[in-house]
C-alpha cells in the first residue's frame, strides 16, 4: 500500500503507519465494515444510513427495482426510471481508487466558520481547482477569481444576483435558450427579486424586443446543454453566466478552453460525488467577485469545510497520472452506454435521439463523438403529442418531460449516468418496445 511521506511532525506518513492508531482506529474499523458489505452489488451500506431492528447490522440500500434484506431480489415489471441525474456509473471507479481516496475527519477538525487567512475558501482546493483545469484544458484560469458553493445550484442564483442590475429602475431581464435546464426559471421565480425577473426564451425575447440595449439582459447558456448535449453559444451577447457542468472530456470532446468572464463547474459531474454539494465559479471581473462573496456569506456564511475537505482529496485522485484514469474511465463507460442505446433507436422509426458531430479532442488527442449525460429522446409519430406518457404505457420507461426544460412534451429526457442495473433495465425496456416495429432487433 503506498503512504504519502507526507510530514506530521517529527514524523512522516510512513512512521505513523507502521504505529497503532489511536482515536481513528474506530472510525476506520467501522468504514471498512460498512464499505465490506455487498448487498449482492445492487444496492450499498452507508455510514449514516438505517440500522436493523436488532441495532446490530447496517441496512442495504437497495437500487431501483431491487428488493429484500440484501438487495438480491429483482423486482418483477419494474419500471426504468431514468429520470433522475444522479451520476452514480461513477461508483465503480472510486471503489477501485478506495485507499487514496477515503477521507477521515477528526471530530475538532474545522470547527470555525473561516480558515485560518479569514476566508471561506480553502487555499489548496483552490489550488487543485486550477490544476485540474490546466490538465482537462477546459478552463482559463489564469488571472481569475474562485469562489465555491454549494454545488453549482447556488451559484446559478449566486451569479444572477451579481449581475443583476442594483441600482436599476427596471430588474434585469433573466434569459436561457429553449431546451434549458428548469432551475433557472425556478429559482429566479422562488427569489422573487425586484433586482431581476425570468423572461424566458432567448429568441422569443429577441423578436418582442427591439431595443439594442442588452445592459440589463443575463443570459444563461448552458454548454454542453441539459438536456441535450449541444454546445452552446450566448444568443444575446450581454451579461452571460456560463453553466460548464458537463463541459468535461467524459460527455463532450474538449476542442478548446473556456474563456468567458463567468464560468461554473460542479464536483457532481466532474466525479459523481453529487451528495458532497460543491461546485464552483471562474470569474473574470473582480466587482462580480465581490458580490459573489458577498451572496455565499449573507445565505450560508461560508461552504462546509467537510465538503471542502473531502472535494480536495477527491480532486488529488482526479488529477493522477494527468486525470487519464478518471477520464477514460468515465469516457469508456459513456461510449458504451451510446452505442449500445444508438444501436436499438436505429432499428426505430417511431423514437429518434439528438444527433452528435465528431469534435478533435485535445485532451485524449483524437477525434470523437461527444457522450452526453442525457439522450433527448424525441416521439416521431405525429399522434404521440405526449411522448412521456407513449413511453410509460407503452415500453415501461419513465424519463423527464419535455416540458420541463420549456421545450414540448414530445421530447422526453433520459439520464445515462445511473448505475449499470439502471442503464441495463433501460436498454431492455428499449429494445422490448422497439421490437413491436421490429421483431428481429437484438440488444447490441
């Protein structure tokens, strides 16, 4: 096992090893029992999770479609819930990279609401956030201000109060391109600000409006997009918050590096650890900077340490070996996943999914396809207005409407990155109701 010559002390890593731990041995002890437990690899045990009746054991947390006292038993005409955008295919990898990636946390370990240098901001993630940036190519960091939160949840809500227009007669007018991500319609409507207000699509809001006076425009642009994977561009040319969630070489070939003035990422899709809340913004201009500052400490006063503490250790595995492992681990799995589902909606003239184009991508040095979290399944047929309800009845698949990225309920969103039996459940659902126009097809 190799330990970190790291030095505490007088001593290094290797010296302390070698002694008997103390206070940690419990913890360990009890995260290695837990992590032992198999729960037939269709469902997991947590540390904080249900405790039997007999207050002995821990209890499996079964998948989707997956029941009993050890997650063993399938449950017969289940659904294919795809709805969701929990990026668990992730899991394989961090079970495999468990040494260098667990995390202990002593019970006194930063206890204050700031670090040591008054900030809420941890001086190494910052510093791995720029590296892992520098190794991908997808982001200029150089000259730019970090600021963390609580995912990139709250700092979509963070940026537009930055931007947003203070001293203004009229609140600034909040704009994203049909299909967007519903967030951003709902929080600026839960806000309820008289700084800003949602006006919908970009294009719709293009022809009622001929002003050229874009001062008071924010504009979303979501690249890749969610719900179907386009690179996008600003429509308006104002204030502009690019969310770069999925902008990693896993999902989309990375052609060139970001270099906008206002950038957001998130662990959540970067590595899967969507439970630890924590994203972050690259922001060019300082006043922007401050306001960031200011919203994180007036809604939160500051971001958990503990999630500060883990996204750094998480980060230090991402970047190994120049991020390679992470990657084209994540990548192999996304290929798979489309060309086992392009395999059977090719065989359908009724069901169609968004079209991709081969980009060069500078950090696997190769041209490819772009491997999207989602696939923007669209119902052909003219009769079938209501494509979520056609897929339910019809092929037992439960997706995210398409009316809830403002687009019609003709298209229906399915999430790729679940786990293995979620995307295996997915694809025979798939190739059962597409066999009803084709008999002869086979899953790939």
């Amino acid at each position: 096992m190799y330990v970190s010559e790291v030095r505490f002390g007088s001593k290094t890593g290797s010296e302390i090893s070698r002694q008997t731990l103390t206070w940690s041995a419990k913890a360990a002890l009890e995260a290695e029992a837990v992590a032992a437990i198999s729960c037939s690899g269709h469902g997991r045990v947590f540390l904080d999770g249900s405790i039997s009746k007999d207050g002995e054991l821990p209890v499996c947390e079964c998948y989707a479609c997956y029941g009993g006292l050890n997650c063993s038993e399938f449950i017969p005409g289940c659904a294919a819930n795809v709805d969701s955008g929990d990026p668990i295919f992730f899991e394989p990898f961090w079970m495999q990279h468990a040494i260098n990636s667990a995390v202990m946390i002593s019970g006194w370990n930063r206890m204050s609401y700031r670090y040591a240098d008054d900030s809420f901001i941890s001086v190494e993630l910052e510093k791995y956030v720029r590296k892992l940036h520098s190794i991908v190519g997808n982001a200029i960091t150089e000259g730019r201000y970090i600021v963390f939160g609580v995912g990139s949840s709250q700092l979509l809500s963070a940026a537009v109060y930055a931007l947003s227009s203070k001293n203004s007669s009229s609140p600034s007018n909040v704009l994203a391109s049909i299909p967007f991500y519903p967030v951003y319609k709902g929080q600026t409507v839960l806000f309820n600000s008289q700084n800003f207000q949602f006006k919908g699509d970009t294009k719709s809001w293009q022809m009622n409006n001929n002003s050229t006076n874009n001062n008071d425009v924010i504009e979303f642009i979501t690249s890749p997009n969610n719900p179907d994977g386009e690179l996008k561009k600003s429509v308006i040319g104002a204030k502009a918050i690019y969310d770069h969630a999925y902008f990693w070489p896993h999902f989309t070939p990375i052609n060139t590096p970001s270099n906008h003035d206002l950038m957001l990422f998130t662990l959540s899709k970067l590595t899967g650890h969507a439970g630890t809340r924590l994203g972050w913004a690259i922001i060019k201009d300082k006043d922007v900077y401050d306001q960031f500052l200011n919203y994180i400490m007036m809604a939160d006063m500051g971001i958990s340490k503990d999630s500060q503490v883990r996204g750094l250790k998480i980060l230090k595995v991402a970047i190994e070996g120049d991020g390679k492992p992470l990657f084209k681990f994540a990548y192999d799995k996304m290929k798979d996943r489309w060309e086992r589902l392009t395999f059977v909606f090719n065989k359908s003239t009724r069901f169609s999914i968004q079209q991709r184009h081969p980009l060069y991508c500078n950090f696997f040095n190769e041209t490819r396809l772009p491997t999207p979290a989602y696939a923007w399944v669209k119902c052909e047929r003219e009769e079938d207005n209501d494509c979520g309800a056609v897929l339910e009845t019809t092929g037992n698949i439960i997706g995210r409407l398409g009316s809830q990225f403002s687009a019609t309920d003709r298209y229906v969103r399915f999430s790729l990155i679940g786990s293995q039996d979620e995307f295996d459940l997915l694809l025979q659902r798939l190739t059962e109701l597409v066999s009803l126009e084709n008999p002869s097809i086979e899953t790939m």
